[in-house]
C-alpha cells in the first residue's frame, strides 16, 4: 500500500524517487514494537465501545500479534513502498485477515499514531539509559572506595591546585551522572501522556476512549487537546537537551582519561579491551573508547540542535517536516545509551598508578594553599596571607626551587607570623585530609557521599 493508494484524490501514480525520498521506513521499523502494541490497544478499545464487535477487535489483534511477530522475526521485511511502519503494519494485516483489517484505522490518524509511538519508545529507552547511568555510577563508586585514597593534585586551568584525592575527584564525574537521571526522569515524566485518539488534529465524532487506551500503553493520562498530542516535539527536544548535558558529562570523563592515559601525566592505564594500536607505530596504546565517546558527544549536541530548529517556525498542527525527527531523537538517546555503557567499561577496567604523585606532590608549590590557611590561623587576614605566600613562590621559582627545603626564615622574610611548626602544613596527604567542610576532599568526606550515592 503506496502513497498512492491512501484514497481517491489523486489520479497518477507518486513518482519513484520522491517515493523513496519520503519514506522514513528505515527509521521507523525501530518502533515496530510500539506500533504494534499501540495498534492492539486501539482495537480492543474500537470493540469495548462497538465500533467493532468482540469478534472483529479479537481477529485484528490475533492479526496484530502475528504481524509483530513477522516483524521481530525478519520474515516480513516491507519495502520503501509502504512508507512508514504504520502503512507497513497495516497492510501486512489486510493481506492477513482481508478488508476486516482496514476498520482498525477507525478514529486514529498516522498523527497521533507515530507520536504515540515515539512516546512508547521513549519510555522504553529512557528506562534502559537510567539503569545505564545508574551502573556508571555504581562503577565510579566501586573505583572510589578501591582507588579512592591516591593522592593526586587537583587542577584549576589544567594547572595544579591543590592536592586532593583521587576519590574527591571521582566523585565529581559521578554528581553530575545523578543530575543527569534527574533530568531524564523529569523528560519522562512530561511525555507520559498518551496521543491515541487525538486524530489529525482535531479528534474524531465517534465516541472512543482515549483513557482507556492510555491505561493500556502504561501512559499516566491522555494528551488534553488533540492538535497539540500530535504538534508537540518540545518532549523530544526535552530529552535530546537532556542527553546532550549528560554527554557533555561523559565527554569531560573522556578528555580526562585521555589526558591521564598520555605518558606526560602516566596517571591511568585503560584496559586492553577499550584500547588499540597504531597501523604503523608498533608502541602506541592509543584510548580511542574515551576518544569515541568524546566524539559522539558532538554528534548529539548536533541531534538536539536539528531538533530544536525543525519546529522553531512550523504553524499547528502536524506537517511533514515532523517526519525528520526520530532520527536526531533516536541517535541522541541510542548514541547517548551506548556511550554510557562504554564509559562503564573504561572505568570498570582500567588500572590507576598509585604512586604517581606521591612524590612528586612533596613540597609542590600546590601545596601554597596550605601555608596561606596555615597563617589564616595565626590570625592574619587572607589577603595579607595570600600575598605574603605570593611573593614566597616568585621567589623560591625564580631560583628554581619549590618549597622543599624552604627555612623559617624564609618564610619570615615574608611574614613574621609564620610558626616555627610550618613543616605540618607541607605534606601533601595531611593537606588533603584537613578539608573536612562538607564536600571537601577528606577521606571523610568521601565516604559520606560514596554512603548517600549508594543509597540513591
């Protein structure tokens, strides 16, 4: 069943290659599924309210059900020719049970039958994408409370701040990964209303239930008014905002663990299975599933960005253009899904070195910090401390040293107040541990959020 056979109007055949320029059969056959289920809902509905008899809405979903399973089994594969998984789905069960299977199109419109299935799959993926991010952090804590207490420094402008620990750093990738599921939630939570029924734009005389069929999809109510149940995309362009943020999220994971993984920090060693060699260099170890994932999260900021031009000046209520949107919505969410359970098995496998900073932090000029909240606590105001620990770095770095070694005298050169027990301030570990505010980098500290991550 062609465009050309939908009705009378029209007296010529559509030409080929316009034929298959606008079928979005390819894209569409992702929600085979969902069709299906939607179509089933609506024909018992049809009989429920004796639009059809028992016997017919039961022969159509006995035909329904048979054609899914064709669809799931590959052994019904449709061509170009029926444009959309609606035609496809409704043609195959017209060859199934006869003319009978023409009645199920009673009181819907392809409008609100492909919004409703966009919303079903939605549903369905963005479940799967929370449990995803929810094992992404599971495995960032697992890391925290195994490799949680290297030192490491911690950077402002790439360059070295403090020292802090590994599991405070950690902890800041898997904040945002909860966020993340908060705004993906919140998208499912608005696009849980269902468009069945709503027709083209307008609903329709027969006195169908729409909540009955909500009920039957999982949906939480109906779409309230019918033109804007199949003129709405801000819930797509909702969850594609979403998983655009939390790619942005997996993309700074990534440009870390590239970073980390370089033999200039010699930090982190991924695991063999999401690293790969050079065609020509036999040494290389090169961390293209960090490289990939940081990739892809341009591909979906481009997915939201199609999305949120593609309405921004269409009048109501449905027109063709809409077809363009599942495949930016199905890439962000596919390509943000798969994302996240690569970037599960990069942490899961790769190998921290311990002692990489240990020694290297001793007596580092991160440590500055330390003697500026160290004179902070014999009383002197910060900014006087932070400029008399100022002038101490210029001067020990323009005689290329740093402050091992540094005397009291020294440091009394640049303040009086220094304490002859200055040398407590200067260890790296100790400096970590003395941030114990809330959400500091102590040991502490850490294992109070590690213990409210775990309990979400």
């Amino acid at each position: 069943m062609s465009r050309r056979h939908l009705g009378g109007r029209f007296g010529g055949p559509i030409d080929e290659a316009f034929e298959r320029f606008s079928s979005s059969l390819a894209v569409d056959l992702r929600m085979a599924a969902e069709e299906i289920a939607a179509s089933m809902a609506h024909a018992r509905m049809l009989g429920a309210v004796g639009l059809l008899t028992a016997e017919e809405a039961e022969r159509i979903v006995a035909g329904l059900e048979a054609v899914g399973g064709e669809l799931a089994a590959g052994t019904f594969r449709p061509g170009d020719e029926l444009e959309d998984v609606h035609m496809a789905v409704e043609a195959r069960l017209v060859e199934r049970i006869g003319e009978l299977g023409k009645k199920l199109h009673t009181a819907r419109s392809r409008n609100d039958q492909v919004a409703t299935d966009v919303r079903l799959w939605l549903k369905r993926r963005l479940g799967e994408l929370d449990a995803a991010l929810g094992e992404l952090i599971a495995v960032l804590l697992d890391r925290v409370e195994a490799d949680g207490r290297i030192l490491m420094p911690g950077y402002t402008h790439l360059q070295r701040g403090q020292p802090i620990l590994l599991g405070h750093h950690l902890l800041a990738h898997a904040w945002p990964l909860v966020r993340d599921r908060g705004r993906l939630a919140d998208a499912r939570g608005r696009l849980d209303e269902s468009p069945l029924g709503a027709c083209a734009l307008a609903g329709t005389p027969h006195l169908i239930d729409r909540r009955a069929t909500a009920r039957e999809l999982g949906f939480a109510r109906p779409v309230p008014n019918a033109m804007d149940a199949v003129a709405a995309r801000d819930h797509e362009q909702e969850v594609a905002a979403g998983c655009a943020i939390a790619m942005g999220h997996l993309s700074r994971q990534a440009e870390e663990l590239v970073l980390w993984s370089s033999a200039e920090f010699r930090f982190v060693r991924l695991g063999e299975g999401y690293a790969t060699g050079s065609s020509i260099m036999p040494q290389k170890r090169n961390p293209d599933a960090a490289e990939l994932v940081r990739g892809k999260a341009a591909r979906v900021q481009g997915d939201l960005v199609a999305l949120l031009a593609l309405t921004k000046n269409l009048p109501l209520a449905y027109n063709r253009d809409l077809q363009e949107d599942r495949e930016p919505l199905f890439d962000a969410v596919e390509t943000t899904l798969g994302s996240v359970r690569i970037m599960t098995g990069v942490w899961a496998t790769l190998a921290f070195r311990a002692d990489r900073f240990e020694a290297e932090l001793a007596g580092d000029f991160s440590l500055a910090t330390e003697l500026a909240d160290g004179l902070v606590g014999e009383g002197v105001p910060f900014r006087e401390a932070h400029e008399a620990v100022g002038r101490l770095v210029a001067r020990l770095e323009a005689a290329g040293r740093n402050l091992s070694g540094v005397s009291l005298e020294e440091l009394r050169e640049v303040h009086p107040l220094f304490p002859e027990d200055f040398a407590r301030w200067l260890d790296p570990r100790a400096a970590a541990e003395r941030r114990t505010s809330l959400g500091g980098t102590a040991w502490s500290e850490v294992e109070k959020q590690v213990a409210a991550l775990r309990d979400r």
